[in-house]
C-alpha cells in the first residue's frame, strides 16, 4: 500500500493494530534516517494497548532502543530511523516537525481537525522517502463519521478470519478464536453492530439524540478560579465506580472536567484518589447515589455526599435541556476532551465505555413489541457516567 492516506477498518480483534505496525516497523527498517510518529487521541490510553503490541514486534524483529524509561518517547533503529509516541493532546515531539509515516491507532476517536492536522506533518516536504504515508486503523462508528466521508482517504476492510490467531489455515475457529468470539457475540445493540459484525450504523432510540462529538465535547482549558466546582459519584465495583467533577462558568454552562472510572477498587481507594486529585479545589458540594455505606466510607475520608435526586425522566428532561442549543447557539453541558484519569484496560478489552462520553451513543431506550423506542426508562446497561450526570445537573437545577 503506497497511497498517501488510507485506513484499515473492521470490527474489533481482527488484527488491524498488528498488521499496521507490522508494516510501520517494516518502512523504518528499509528507510534509513525516517522519522515517524504512533499516535492516538490521548497519550494515556496507549500503554496498555497500542505499544503492548508495537513492542511485542520490535522484540520479534530485534535491534530497537527505547527511550523515555517506562512511558517511552521514542524508538530508535540501528540505520537512523526513529518513532515518536504521543496522543492529539499532548503532541509535544510527535508533530514538531515533518514526518515520513505517522500511524494512528483507534483513529475513530480523532476528530476531522486532528486528521488533517497530522496531515500537514506527512506532506513530504522534507521527508526522506518517497511515499509518505498517514495511516491507521478504526473500529466502524456511525454512518456519518468523516473516515467515509474523506475522498483523499482510502479506507480497506479487515474481516476475523483475517487474523490467524483467532481462525487457523483450514479456517477454523482457534481456541483463542472461540473465546475472542465468545466476548463479541455477548455484546449488545450497537457495540455488537460494529465491534462484531462491523457495521457503520448509527444508535437506534439514543437518549440523548442532542448530543454530538463536535458541539459537546470541547478541547480542554484552564478552568478559572472563580467559577463553581462539584462533584458527582455513582458507585460500582463489578460495575464502575464513577465519580465526575464539573465546574459551571457565570453562564451557567457545565464542563466535565476530570473523571474516574474503574471497576474492581474498594471505595476506599476511590476515596483517596478523590482526596489526591481534588486537592487545591473549592468543591461546592458532592452529590452521590443512595448507598449508605458507601458515602459512610467516604465520609470517613472527609468526603461529604448529599443523596442524588434519582428521579430518571426528569434528570434526563434536564439534561437533554442542556445538550440542546441556547439562544446564543451554544449548548449549557461539555464534556473537556481528556477528562478521564486513567483508562479500565479491562473495560476496554471487554469492548466496554471507558467513560462517560463513551457511553452518549450507547445509551438508549428499549424497543416496544413493534420495534419502536420505548421512552418510559432507559436500558440499564453501561449508563454509570449517565447516572452521574444526572445526579449532578439535577442537583444543580434544585440549587438555582
């Protein structure tokens, strides 16, 4: 493949990550001198995933320095070559400067701008090789995601059977293939349309149909001393735990900030990590689900809850009055791009949310016997960012 952009797209465990850096790690050894770039939204989600796999191969393949200890800032070859790691929100080396290759795993999580940003490092201006090259790979998203929609970008499809853990040479299933498989038939409405069958379709019966990535989710910035912080948790163990902070501009808009999400932690240690991040911060008021010994546990640490307002029809009428456009075309509820502290790498191996964001498309009514949404009360099913959003703007509203 020589074409300037393109990506390899499919549904999830089909070997794209693999097979592109494979091919990444191929270009640096035969191009003496290159310099290219592993790049993803964000800089945190990579070490347990993407660089799992790109060391995986270098150790395979030999002769590879790593430099930056155990979150690595570069990889350098014998013949000159190097690869720089960094996410779209902290770029930092990533993109100073122009770039032979630049491979960007997850590449649906980018935005158009993040492309054509990463674009204008790989023109081959500069550049030692002859076809540079902007590439990736992506699990399918909804039908009106700019990945179809870009003429200059050639998009190539991966099937399961193209990865040969999971299918062996006579085509049958391996029995890491009938595990793998197992995950992906258990999932459900439209993470099972995409991440099994690899379908680009949209959520039928959304929630909160206002929502869109490009209007409520917003770079981040300093957030000024003066406007108003809180909090919001709603409690989980097998389930996540979520505890959300939000400060509120004088305009009365809401900016999720900074975000846990985890499964598998006691609340204790929730608790200090709440303590540690929070440190510095006027916190208003934190509002929490009902379980008493729970927010016990936390008031034990000095973290006093009052109980959420759990009333669902009418949190969701208040938050999707939010989502929706005021009279200055700006809605009142953001979620900050990197909100989230530290991504549940067993979420994500399980095709999960990882945070709240994650769970806007997903989270939707259920069908009637005519197949129609039933808007009484939403699925229960991965909605605890939803929960505890709800909890928060509710609390909000009753405090104005």
């Amino acid at each position: 493949m020589t074409a300037h952009e393109w990506m390899l797209a499919g549904p999830a465990e089909t070997g794209k990550t693999f097979a592109d850096l494979w091919l990444l790690d191929s270009l640096l050894r035969s191009t003496p001198r290159a310099r290219a770039a592993i790049v993803r939204k964000v800089r945190a989600d990579m070490g347990g995933t993407v660089l799992e796999t790109w060391d995986r191969i270098i150790a395979m393949r030999g002769g590879v320095e790593t430099f930056g200890g155990a979150h690595p800032d570069w990889y350098e070859y014998p013949n000159g070559s190097r690869a720089y790691v960094g996410g779209m929100d902290r770029p930092g080396k990533v993109l100073s400067g122009e770039r032979d290759f630049i491979y960007v795993n997850q590449a649906e999580e980018l935005d158009l701008d993040d492309w054509e940003t990463l674009s204008t490092r790989c023109t081959g201006r500069g550049a030692v090789t002859k076809t540079p090259m902007l590439f990736g790979d992506c699990n399918p998203g909804p039908p009106t995601h700019w990945i179809l929609a870009r003429k200059a970008l050639t998009v190539l499809h991966s099937r399961h059977d193209d990865n040969p853990t999971l299918y062996d040479d006579g085509g049958q299933l391996t029995e890491q293939g009938v595990r793998t498989m197992a995950v992906l038939d258990d999932l459900t409405g439209i993470r099972k349309e995409r991440l099994r069958f690899g379908r680009w379709v949209a959520a039928e019966g959304v929630v909160y149909e206002a929502f869109a990535r490009d209007r409520h989710v917003v770079e981040p910035f300093e957030i000024p001393a003066d406007w108003q912080r809180f909090r919001s948790i709603d409690f989980g163990y097998t389930n996540p735990f979520v505890c959300q902070w939000w400060a509120m501009d004088p305009d009365g808009r809401l900016f999720l900030y900074r975000e846990l999400y985890r499964t598998q932690r006691l609340v204790e240690d929730h608790a200090r990590d709440i303590k540690r991040l929070s440190e510095g911060e006027r916190i208003e008021w934190t509002v929490a689900d009902h379980d008493a010994e729970d927010r016990a546990t936390l008031a034990r640490h000095g973290i006093s809850t009052v109980p959420a307002f759990k009333a669902v029809t009418v949190g969701i009428q208040a938050v999707q009055s939010r989502l929706e456009l005021a009279g200055d075309q700006r809605a009142r509820l953001f979620v900050v791009k990197g909100a989230l502290r530290q991504r549940d790498e067993a979420l994500a191996s399980a095709h999960r949310p990882t945070c709240t964001a994650d769970e806007f498309e997903t989270y939707s009514w259920p069908k009637n016997a005519s197949g129609k949404p039933d808007k009484e009360e939403p699925l229960k099913l991965d909605d605890h960012g939803m929960d505890a959003m709800r909890y928060l703007v509710a609390q909000v509203e009753a405090d104005v």
